[in-house]
C-alpha cells in the first residue's frame, strides 16, 4: 500500500506565495501590465495606418507612454492608506485648477479646458477622473457602509461640482464620465435598489431642463445620433463614414494600411476619436470583437482586485476605476457604431492623445497598487 507523501510545513503557503521577481519588487500585477503592453502596442500599429504613416506622430506617442509608464509605475509604490490620506488634498487642487481653467485656461475649437504651458497643455478635468471616486471611496470609508440618505446627498454634491464646472467648458462627455466614475462609487458602497430607481425617475424628470441647458452643438449632436441621414454633409457626416469604414471591413477586413476611408480622408478624427472605424475596416469585425474582449479582460482583472482589495477605500476605488474604465470603451465603441451620441471620448490606450493616457495608466497604477500591497496588510 502507498504511503501518502509528508509535505513540509508551511507548504501550502510557499505554493500561494506570489513569485519573486523584477514586477514583484516593483507591485506591478503581470496580467494587468500584459494587457496593457498588448492594447498599447497594437495602437501603435493602428495610430500608424490612421496618422497616414507620420513617424513623427508616431514618436510623440511613444514618448507619451513613457510618461504613463513612469506614472504608473511609480504610483504603483505608494501603498493605499496613503491615497486615501491623498484624496481631499486630490480633490481640492482638481476644483481649484477647474476654476483656474474657466478664468485662464486656453481657448481652442470653442472649449476652455486646457492650461498651456508653452511646451504642452494640460487638461485639468483629466485629474478629477482620478479624483472623484478617490474622493468619493475616502468619504465612504470613514462611515458604516451602506451610507444613509444625508451622506448619499453629501456624495452627490461632491460629483455635481466638478462636472458641473467641466460642463461649462464645455466638455459634455467628460462631465458625464467623471459623474458616472463618482456614482459607481455610491453604487458599489451598498445603494438600495430603490434609491437607485428614484434617482433614476429625478433623472429623467430633469431630462427637459437638461436639454434647454445644452448648447446648440450639442442638441445638435443628440439630433443627429436619432437621424444622421439628415444632414449627411453636415452634423451627420461623422457617424455616416464611421459606419461606412467598420461595414465595408466586413468580417476579416481590408488588412493593415489597407483602409481607404481612413487614407482618403473620408473618415474625421481618425486617429483620435474614431480609430475603432479604422480598427473596424482594416482588421474587420474579428479584429474589432478581439479588441473588445481585451477590454474587457482588463476591467475584469480589476474587478478582481475589488473583490480581493482589504478595506473599503480600496475596494470601492479599485471597483470604481475598473467599471469606469470599460465604461470609457463602451461609450467609444457606441459612439463610433452610431448606438450612442457622439461626445468625444477617446478610445482608450490606442486613441492619440497624452493626457488620456497618462490618466488611465495612473488608475491601472493605483489598481496595482491595491492588489500588490494587500500582501503586507495584516487580515
């Protein structure tokens, strides 16, 4: 008869033990940084065929990620108590730069969102990303979870102001992204349905006296998104080509360098807002499905940190930030697939763009943070 083999004590530890190494040293969580590598480097190759083959423009990405990297490696060091002790601090400069903004920021294609510092501008809003569901989780978890009715008014008071202030810009899209970031909080901290449901009624009661607070362009945006066809020269015409580029990539696409709507200039913003439709009519619907899918893997890696996260404040912003970030790819795709208003919100980690990027590697840094750190935590 077999003798069962004697393990060591202390066995089952080691072999749960995460492996040592240069990403151990460094908190860095290899599924989140694999998934970040690939997207980003596939945008490159995507941001290549839409930019018309510009090296240069090529070389500014790069460079752009560098910096993301940096910041998300060295957010990635900072354990989570200290975000929280961050976060008014966060919080206060964000509205007090918003405000600068509305006074002195840079004017370009009618918005003032930029501060322009000679060598590159900066756009404030993109900290508040960052800083309202910080913000939002600090506040939660310094009370008894779920909140009571005056702590959720308290809550919403914090998202109001500053997207209302990112309103006034304006920059619809972003106002409503960083709103949704602050109630994923509330949500995530134990909201009762009904709540939910009732807030959801105010919503749509408010709907009218939204629409006559938008701006023409924007009403015309909402227009458009219900009937492109017509103005199919004007307001229409972005949607129109976007569908035109993803169906004529059929299921496989056109191949690489291949997309004529891109290079012929048909399709606008073709390197920042709409390169889905380049990704769509060049690598098809399997190249757009498999994009999507990484997406997804991704918010769902942070999710997962949610759910193994220690105390409350890292549970509900790690939960926050990864919900908000599918959120940013949903409204992209919907946008560029002509299921939601066009609101400009970049696709992320392929669109062209600096400050974007350095943002969403910085929320996948604290991520890192809070799952690498929850090892030296105590239970």
């Amino acid at each position: 008869m077999a003798q069962a083999r004697i393990e060591p004590p202390g066995w089952l530890e080691r072999r749960r033990r995460p492996n040592s190494g240069l990403l151990y040293c460094l908190h860095l969580d290899s599924p989140l940084l694999l998934g970040l590598v690939l997207l980003s480097s596939f945008g490159l190759v995507v941001l290549f065929s839409a930019g018309g083959q510009d090296i240069d423009l090529i070389q500014r990405q790069l460079l752009r990620l560098g910096v993301a990297l940096v910041a998300l490696i060295g957010l990635a060091q900072v354990p989570p108590r200290q975000f929280e002790r961050w976060a008014p601090w966060l919080y206060g400069l964000g509205l007090g730069l918003l405000i600068f903004v509305l006074v002195y920021g840079h004017v370009g294609k009618g918005a003032q969102r930029w501060l322009d510092f000679g060598i590159f501008r900066f756009q404030p809003s993109e900290i508040m990303k960052i800083a309202v569901p910080m913000m939002i989780a600090h506040f939660f978890a310094q009370a008894a979870l779920p909140p009571r009715w005056w702590q959720l008014l308290l809550a919403l008071v914090l998202i109001i102001l500053p997207a209302g202030l990112i309103a006034k810009q304006p920059d619809l899209g972003t106002a409503l992204l960083i709103a949704v970031a602050g109630l994923w909080v509330l949500f995530l901290a134990g909201v009762t349905w009904r709540l939910i449901m009732g807030f959801g009624g105010v919503v749509l009661a408010l709907v009218p006296v939204l629409w006559y607070q938008m701006h023409d362009y924007q009403q015309q945006r909402v227009l458009t998104f219900l009937n492109p066809e017509n103005d199919p020269l004007g307001a229409g015409y972005h949607m129109i080509q976007s569908k035109i580029a993803i169906g004529s990539g059929g299921l496989y696409g056109k191949g690489w360098l291949n997309g004529s709507q891109a290079h012929l200039d048909f399709l606008p913003e073709q390197s920042t807002d709409f390169i889905f439709a380049v990704i769509g009519e060049e690598f098809g619907l399997v190249g757009a499905a498999l994009i999507v899918l990484l997406y997804w893997l991704l918010a769902a890696r942070g999710l997962y940190i949610a759910f193994q996260a220690q105390d409350s404040f890292s549970r509900l912003l790690a939960g926050s930030l990864s919900l908000t970030f599918f959120i940013y790819v949903f409204v992209n795709v919907g946008m560029v697939t002509g299921l939601l208003p066009v609101v400009g919100v970049p696709l992320p980690l392929i669109s062209y763009g600096g400050t974007s990027m350095v943002t969403l590697f910085s929320a996948f840094g604290i991520l890192m943070s809070i799952h690498t750190h929850r090892r030296l935590i105590p239970r």
